[in-house]
C-alpha cells in the first residue's frame, strides 16, 4: 500500500526537542530516502482553481490553515496502516513537538 504523510512542526517545538531525539529521527527519514522513499521539507503553496475548465486561477499561500505550519512532505509504502504509522511515528515532526498525517492512497 501507497501512503503521502503530511508532516507539521514548528522551530520552535524542534529547537525543544532533545538533540540526540531529532538527530535519531533525522537518520530515520535518511534511511526511508535511501530506500527510494520521496520526501522534501515544503516550500510555499500555490493555489490552482480551474473551475469548469474557464482559465486557471492561481494564489500563493495555503488554502488550510493549522495550529502548525506544514513542513514536508514523504510518499511512502509499507504492507499495511499500521506499518506506515509506525515509520511516521519515527520522522523528525513527530518527536519534536508535531504531528505527521498519514493518508492511505486509494487506488
């Protein structure tokens, strides 16, 4: 199975995490990327609208809002939504002080 995981944090819950905790959870999500996982920290938002296919309409910024900000992104696969949850429970927003969403893909 397919899972995206949309992870949220903020500098200021990392900087409060235990340097030891963020290096580990650093090596965790190098390890997912050597083994062909996709995954980047997030840039700024672009907003697209094409409604009825009339014209492309575009804005910066998010169209969700959330108590954190959204700091990346990965694309990963694992057998079942446990087995996801528990490499996502392992990435840096996770343990310092945020939160990672996993979100089955559906085929």
């Amino acid at each position: 199975m397919r899972f995206v995981t949309i992870g949220y944090g903020d500098q200021a819950g990392y900087d409060s995490t235990d340097a030891a905790t963020r290096d580990a959870a650093h090596e965790h999500d190098a390890r997912l990327q050597r083994s062909g996982v996709v995954m980047g920290r997030a840039g700024e938002p672009v907003q697209v609208r094409n409604h009825q296919a009339t014209g492309t309409i575009t804005k910066t910024g998010p169209f969700l809002s959330s108590g954190l900000p959204v700091a990346g992104f990965a694309v990963i696969e694992a057998p079942t939504l446990a087995d996801a949850v528990e490499l996502a429970s392992q990435a840096p927003c996770a343990v310092a002080g945020g939160v990672v969403e996993v979100w089955p893909l559906q085929d």
